[in-house]
C-alpha cells in the first residue's frame, strides 16, 4: 500500500511540477544523500537555491510561452 500511495505522489507531484524538473530534483538529491561530508541541512539547503533556480526559469519560460501566444493570436486575427 505504502508503494502505490508513494508511486501516486511521484506521479502527481511529475505532472504539476514538470517531468523534467522532477526528475533532475531528484537526480541531485540522489548525488547529494552520498555526500557524506554535508549535513542533512546543507544538502537540503544546496537543493532548495537548486530548486528555486528551476522554478525561476520554468516561469520565465511559461511567460514568454504565453507573450509569444499572445502575440500570434494578435497577428492571426488582424488586432
């Protein structure tokens, strides 16, 4: 049961946040739990300033993904 409400989580948390964001979240949490030299908090610290960075572009990304829409739509309806 414990392994089907863990694959249901990945799975949701894949779609809301970005398959590719996901996963190389969790490629560097992976690269981190064998860092034996930093703490829980460093590691976790190193992966949130990780984290933020992906976030910030993914929304620069959707931003300029709506702009160009926006754009087109205007141009494609003679506005």
């Amino acid at each position: 049961m414990k392994a089907l409400l863990l694959a249901t989580a990945i799975s949701a948390f894949r779609m809301y946040i970005g398959g590719g964001v996901f996963d190389r979240i969790a490629l560097l949490v992976e690269s981190m739990d064998a860092e034996f030299a930093l703490s829980g908090q460093e590691k976790m610290a190193a992966v949130l300033v990780f984290a933020k960075g992906e976030f910030s572009a993914l929304s620069s990304t959707l931003i300029r993904a709506v702009v160009e829409l926006a754009l087109i739509r205007l141009k494609g309806t003679g506005q």
